[in-house]
C-alpha cells in the first residue's frame, strides 16, 4: 500500500522462469571456459605452420570477445520485471489535480517525413483521453517548411471534428489515417455512428487531398495565405539552414472560443521553427527539443513532457493515464524521471523481413535494465518530469503534489506570446548558458537520447519502462535494407562515441547508478566494436577452409562437445526468446541475418567512423531515415523480398562476404564427394557446417545477385566487384608455398659410401655477350663442390663453338689443381674465384699460411685472367699456345658459330 492507506497506482511482477534461465546461463558459461581451455592447451607450436597459429590467435581472440559480450548482455536478463497500472485508481484520487502535459512532435524535413503523416502524428495525440485543457501539443518543425504549417492549420481545423468523434464512439487508434484503413466501414447497428463515419471520413480525405495536392506543388497558392497570418512569416527569403525563428499558436487553448463542434475546448496547439543560421551548429534534434522546452514552459509549462517522432503516432488514448500512474504514486512516484514506452510499428511484415522491430530487447532486456534501476531514453515515446530535463538533481524534497500549475486564465495574450518565444528559440540564447550541457538534452552525439538519460539516471533519479497490452505508439520501420543498415549505423556510432567518452555508463555513473545498470547499457554501446570479431569469423575460417588448415576440433573428439553445446545452447534460447515475444520462426531467422548484416556493415563503418572523428577527421552528422518509399518497393517489402536497388559499399561488403563463403563452402563439399575416405576432412567438418550456415543466410543476396530481373535487384557492378574480390581473396588463400629444409649430416652417415655420380651442365653460347672469364668462373665454382671428385663431372656446352671459350676452358683446368684444393683446407665460400676474391678481404698476419696461399692464389687467378682478356681482345689464339693442347686441331678447318 502507498502514503495513507492508499493502494499504489502500479504493481511490479518478476518474470517467470528466472531459475531455469540461470541454470542455462551458468551451463553456457562452464561451456565457454572450456572452448577457452581448448583454445589454449591447443594452441599451434611456435615450429608449426605459421598460417594456422595466426588463424587460431585471431579466432581465439574473436571468440573471447563473443563470451565477454555475452556476459555483459545477461545482466540485461538476469531478473526482468513488468509494470501494471492501475487507472481506475488515478482517476478516483487525482482527476481533477491532474498536471498539465506537454506533447513534442518533431519533424524536420518534409520531403522525407511528410506533412500528412506529421499532422496524423499530431491528431493522434491531440485526441488523447486526457482533460483537453491540461493538453498542449508542440510540433517542432526543423526544416522551418510553410508546407507542413500549412498542414498543420488544416489539422488544427479538422481537429474540432476529430476530436468529439474520438471521445463519443471510444474509437482506437486516434491517428485518422491509421483507423480509417484499418477499421471496416460500420453496420447500421448503432445509427449514429455510420453517420458520423462517413462525414468524418470524407472530411479527412478532402483534407488529405488538399494537403497532398499542396505538398506536390512544393508552395503555398496567394489564396491560402490569406486564410492565416502566420504565412506572412514566410514572406522573407528563407532556407531550411537559414531561417528566423517561427512560433505560432493556432489553438488557444485559455481561449474560451477554441472549442470543437461539441463546444468543448480543444488542446493547445504550437507550431515552432526554431532559428537556423549557417554560423551556427544547431545541435540537430536535441536543439530542437530544448527549443520545445524553453517555448513550451513560456506558454503552458505543463509538469510532464512527452516527446515522439513525427512518424510515431499514438495508438493508445489512455497512454498519458498509464504515464501518471507511475509519476503520481505516492510512495515511489517521487523517484521517478521518466517512464519510457517501447518503440512499435505499424508497416512491419508478418516475418519481420529486416529485424527491425527489436522485440527481444523490448520485451526482455528492457524489463531487465528495469529492474537494475531504469531503462535508457530510447527518443520517443518518453514522459518525462519537466524538472529533470532541466537538470534537477534528486532529493527526498522531491516530494511534493501535483497542482502547481500556470492560470491559463491569467496570461499574455496569444500574440505577444508569439514574439516574446521567439526569443527563446534562437540561436543565440543558448551562449554561455548550460543548455546542452547540464539543461535539456546533451548536445555532441547522434544518439543525445541515451546520454541525456544516463545524465538523469546519474542525478539520482529512477526511469520506468511499461508495454501495456495495448501499443502505445506504432511508427514506421524502413522498407529496404540500405534504409535499415544507414539506421543502425547511427544508432551503434552514437553509442560507440558514448562508450569512448567521458559519458562511458562505466565512468560517468561510476558510484551514481548501480554496476548491473552500468553493464546493461555495455550491449548497445559495444554493437559498433562486435564488427571486428564478426568480419573476422565470416572471413577467415572459410579461406583456411581453401587451405585444408584445421581450426576448431574433429567430429570425433570430445573437445567438440563444449562447442556443439554452446552454439545450439544459445540458439535455442534466442529463439525461445523470439517466440515468447509474438515472433515467428522465420522472423527470427530473418533477425540472425539482419545481425550478421549489421556487424559487418553498419557496425563496420560505425567503428571506422567514430575512431576517425576522435582523430579528428570527420564532423559529427545526422542522417534521417526516410519514412516513405515508391510504390514498386512497397509492394516488395510487402512480399517479403530484400531490396537492394541501389549500389552502396555496404552491399559490396555483403555481396563479397556471401560469394566467398558460397565458393569456400562449394570446394569443401567438392573435396568431401572427391576424397570420402579422408580423414583429415575430419578436422574441418565445424568450418564446412559453418561455412554453410553463412550460405544459408545468404540466399536472398544470391538471387538479388543473379536471378532477380527486377528494379530492386542488386546492382550489376556490385555484383562484379564482389565475384573478383571473393575470387581474388580464395586465390590467396590457395597459394601454399613450403619451404624445405634438409639434414646433410643424417646424409653423409648414411650413404657416403654409396653417394651417386653426378653430371653438372654448364651452357654458354656467344663469348661476346657472355665472356669466357664469367663462363669459367661458374665452371670451377662447381668444380669446387664439396662432393667426391671421383663421382663429380662438369660439362661445358659452348653452342657458338668458339676456340677462345676451349682456350679460357683449358686455363681453368690448370687453375682448377690450386684453386679446388685452397677451397677444401680454408672451406672457401663462395668458389667462385672472382666472386671470392672481390668479396674477401686479405687476410691478417693470424695466419700466415693462409695469408700466403691467398696472395699466391689471387696473383696466379689474375695473370690467368689476363691471359684470358687479351685473347679475347686479339680475337682469335696464338700459335704458339695452339701447340700447347691438341684440342685446337678441330679448328684448323674454317669454321663459324652457325657452321662449324
């Protein structure tokens, strides 16, 4: 029970089943420290192939990084808990104290999100079930567009019908175009409501009309300007970058005039263009949303803030009740920040092709950060205590009622309203002020939501995360994978730069928030740097695969038993964990792939991203996901085929990694077919089966690659970048150069006594081009050989038959009695005598015999050069060195080098 003997205003239930996840994570974790110990008392020697060592030190590495993030994420999981509201109660106790509530709507391009679907956001939460004039929404347009003001002073006049039909019939959701496609025209059972239907409906379709015409045209006719002053704010030049302040109160909501047909009044309703000049940075949606603050607490100032993006419009109109049952209990109501709600779509496929419904973290992890003291600010969908946002600390005085509010009777008109906020939402305001910084959203990272709610979480304060049964806020996921990918890229970016920083949940909430939370934010700020373990594990066991290099244990040893019992372990519970949540089996194969892509795409270029911008290299930026596509992909997504389209370096990336494990897997399974009876193959069964799972994954990409004909198939060029590099990365890693090394004293204990003959080939062909002196250099170098002479023989082949190559022949023969022996008493290297005796200097008087030889050696080799270089020089021998050896006879008969 609460304060005063009143039941609490929510319950907290445990999940079930905490007992049986324990044992299965305490299973896992024995089986990782035994993959580690395998790892270890495995690892390759030093004298081993040098590839496998480096392979498995990688692997090992990669592996190790899987445990750690694994066992950072059951922290997220160890003891879930679920919130239940208790509305009835609220309403009996504080109905008519309830605070006011202030609603941010943010958009900031109209061409990417859309004024009617803005305007269907805004309607949405107009139409809340909520005393209306407590009620202010807030849409910030960023992109300052007179086409979504426009849009905007069309709902501000729809709503006087659209409300009083939401509140008469009870109808859900409350965003026109979400309930009138999908709620079926009604019977004639209850008279009025068919009536009222039908006009409601065809009031929205004219307005849809006019709206969508207007939006096509790109500008706003003479006509329509008339109908509103606030255009006249347009009148200047104006850019999306570069645009004075704009506030506009279309609904009034002190006015006793700003009523609907019904004659009840209406939510207050502001449309603000903060301004934007080039000079300076405008801190993209956390600006726009201390802007919203600043002009919001000028205007109505309610106690809580809900903030949601223009394309997350609200699908349940007791949501703001849920929100206060947290915020006003009495006895833990004080503590809390802010209550998040989780993030739903309204455009997901039934298998969820992309994985971007996020459901496990909704529904487990979410609950479990809970329970360690709050979920982070995910950025829409959020109630917060107006106070904390403005950077008030947590203490016991905390405590207090809710009926603090500003007269509405008694305030400034509209008009002057309008000029005085202007002020508040420009750009220099902010100057030397702790906007940014200790007040409103942190500015300096993509992701200001997560570091925002850190900041709060670290000044004491509690969050909440409740899913009640019905969805709070249904949004719209991106249609093609390239959207998708672009997404998470700036969601692991924002986190990685979190995780780098002085925010790092380990450092900025050490001693302020407790150590399990401090771990559960670790899963989301580790996403980018899982890239590199990831790439690795999809990379480098199929190319060892090429190289018959073993990395994992054989099929029938029991090392593979560790292995076997963590992957399917661990699969078997992420799908357990997937159902439980309303998925699908194939929605969660869908989710593998999705990872897979992920971590070696967007979490790739993340990483290489957030390290350049701390080196300095790149800016901070800011990329909206587009909210609508064509009708051709549209059509696909509907059908559940990927799209590609369009050529990205992150398809490159994927198209690449998915040929070179289809080419890997088709040469092991080849090999397998080829060689049954090897056992070596034996080894690599866990790569060939993990090989295949990747080729699995892979088989939309393979008929984006080649068999689809339509526009959303992959690029041609893609599709021939990634063939070369597949087939260029498997060439690599076929080409195995051995290296041999021999034992000649194993040789000569063996066989020196039956060492065979040996016939040494020397061939020479012109003594011009290759003198006689080089020639007999190489002939008595293996002449010296350290062999037995007697089973040693040299031939010299000389094709242009020249008498001064037999002449230089014969010199070395002679040469050969001193030279061969000085070789084998000082073990001379190299034998060749020029080489020798230009290379060595003389030696020393240490020796003095061989100091003599060497000097003997060396003069004898030069007058027999010189003998040499002057025949040649002449051309032709002399007689009397003709009479020396009778070989010179077979040239007494003219000859040449082609006839001889």
């Amino acid at each position: 029970m609460g304060k005063e003997g009143n039941f609490p205003l929510f319950e907290t239930k445990v999940a079930k089943g905490r007992n049986l996840f324990r044992c299965y994570a305490a299973s896992v974790f024995v089986g990782i420290i035994f993959i580690c110990v395998y790892r270890a008392i495995h690892f390759p020697a030093a004298n081993g192939q040098v590839l496998r060592r480096w392979a498995w030190m990688g692997l090992f590495l990669s592996e190790l990084w899987f445990s750690l993030y694994w066992f950072v994420s059951q922290f997220s999981r160890w003891n879930p808990i679920y919130r239940y509201t208790f509305k009835d109660r609220l309403s009996q106790r504080y109905e008519k104290v309830l605070p006011g509530v202030d609603v941010f709507v943010c958009t900031a391009d109209p061409t990417i999100e859309p004024p009617i679907m803005v305007i269907n956001t805004v309607l949405s939460v107009m139409a809340y079930n909520y005393p209306s004039h407590k009620l202010s929404v807030y849409l910030s347009d960023d992109g300052g567009s007179d086409l979504t003001f426009y849009a905007l002073l069309e709902a501000s006049r729809f709503s006087e019908l659209w409300l009083p039909f939401c509140r008469k019939f009870k109808i859900e959701p409350r965003s026109p175009a979400a309930y009138f496609s999908s709620t079926p025209q009604p019977n004639d059972c209850n008279p009025p409501m068919p009536l009222d239907w039908f006009s409601v409906k065809k009031a929205y379709e004219d307005m849809e009309n006019r709206i969508e015409t207007t939006t096509r045209l790109g500008r706003i006719s003479e006509e329509i300007r008339k109908e509103h002053k606030g255009f006249l704010e347009w009148e200047y030049a104006a850019t999306r970058q570069n645009h004075p302040s704009i506030v506009q109160i279309l609904i009034d909501g002190r006015d006793g005039k700003a009523v609907d047909v019904e004659g009840q009044p209406l939510p207050t309703l502001v449309y603000l263009a903060r301004e934007k000049r080039p000079q300076y940075h405008h801190n993209f949606k956390a600006g726009a949303m201390n802007s919203l603050i600043r002009v919001s607490s000028k205007i109505s100032n309610g106690s809580i803030i809900l903030n949601v993006d223009c394309d997350m419009y609200s699908n349940n109109s007791e949501i703001v009740r849920d929100a206060l049952c947290f915020f006003m209990d009495e006895e833990k109501g004080h503590e809390i920040a802010y209550v998040q709600f989780p993030q739903n779509y309204s455009n997901l496929t039934r298998n969820d092709l992309y994985g971007t419904d996020m459901r496990v973290i909704e529904t487990v992890e979410f609950p479990g950060m809970d329970a360690c003291g709050g979920p982070c600010y995910v950025g829409s969908g959020c109630f917060h205590r107006r106070e904390t946002l403005c950077g008030m600390k947590y203490s016991k005085e905390c405590e207090r009622g809710w009926k603090r509010e500003y007269d509405r009777e008694n305030r400034e008109s509209a008009s002057v309203l309008e000029e005085s906020c202007k002020v508040l939402a420009s750009c220099t305001y902010e100057e030397n002020t702790q906007w940014g910084k200790e007040m409103g959203l942190k500015y300096g990272c993509a992701v200001e939501d997560i570091i925002t709610g850190l900041s709060i979480q670290c000044r004491g304060w509690k969050s909440i995360y409740c899913r009640p049964e019905r969805n709070g806020f249904l949004g719209v996921v991106p249609t093609t994978l390239l959207q998708s990918l672009v997404q998470h890229k700036r969601w692991s970016e924002g986190q990685f730069q979190i995780f780098l920083s002085r925010h790092c949940p380990f450092v900025y909430g050490h001693k302020k928030i407790p150590l399990n939370l401090q771990f559960s934010y670790s899963p989301y700020s580790l996403w980018a740097s899982t890239c590199l373990a990831t790439l690795y594990y999809v990379t480098v066991p199929p190319l060892c695969l090429l190289g018959r290099v073993s990395l994992f244990p054989e099929i029938s040893s029991l090392w593979i038993l560790p292995f076997a019992y963590v992957v399917v372990a661990m699969y078997s519970y992420s799908l357990g964990e997937f159902l439980c949540s309303d998925g699908t089996i194939q929605g969660w194969w869908n989710e593998q792939r999705a990872w897979v892509y992920r971590r070696t795409t967007s979490y790739l270029f993340a990483f290489l991203d957030t390290i350049l911008k701390l080196l300095g290299f790149v800016e901070l930026s800011f990329v909206i996901t587009a909210k609508v596509s064509d009708e051709d992909v549209s059509r696909r997504y509907e059908q559940e085929v990927m799209e590609f389209g369009s050529p990205s370096p992150m398809f490159t990336i994927l198209a690449t990694l998915a040929m070179l494990n289809l080419f890997c897997f088709v040469w092991s399974v080849q090999r397998v077919v080829v060689d049954v009876q090897d056992r070596a193959l034996e080894s690599l069964a866990l790569q060939i089966i993990l090989c295949g799972v990747h080729v699995l994954i892979n088989l939309p990409l393979y008929q984006g690659l080649f068999f689809r004909k339509d526009k959303g198939a992959m690029p041609t060029s893609v599709t021939y970048k990634s063939v070369t590099l597949a087939l260029l990365a498997c060439a690599i890693a076929l080409w195995n150069p051995i290296y041999r090394y021999t034992f000649k004293d194993r040789l000569s204990q063996r066989y020196e006594k039956v060492l065979p003959g040996i016939d040494i080939f020397v061939c020479t062909a012109n003594p011009i081009i290759e003198p006689p002196t080089m020639v007999i250099n190489t002939v008595l170098s293996v002449m010296a050989y350290d062999y037995l002479p007697e089973k040693l023989s040299v031939y010299l082949s000389d094709d242009c038959g020249s008498c001064l190559t037999f002449y230089a022949l014969l010199e070395a023969s002679q040469f050969s009695k001193l030279w061969l022996p000085l070789c084998k008493k000082f073990k001379v290297k190299p034998r060749c005598p020029e080489a020798y005796l230009s290379s060595t200097p003389e030696p020393n008087d240490d020796d003095p015999q061989k100091a003599e030889e060497w000097s003997s050696i060396k003069k004898l080799y030069e007058n027999m050069r010189n003998r040499m270089e002057a025949a040649m020089k002449v051309g032709q021998i002399s007689e009397e060195i003709r009479k020396q050896y009778k070989g010179f006879g077979e040239w007494d008969f003219v000859s040449d080098p082609r006839n001889h």
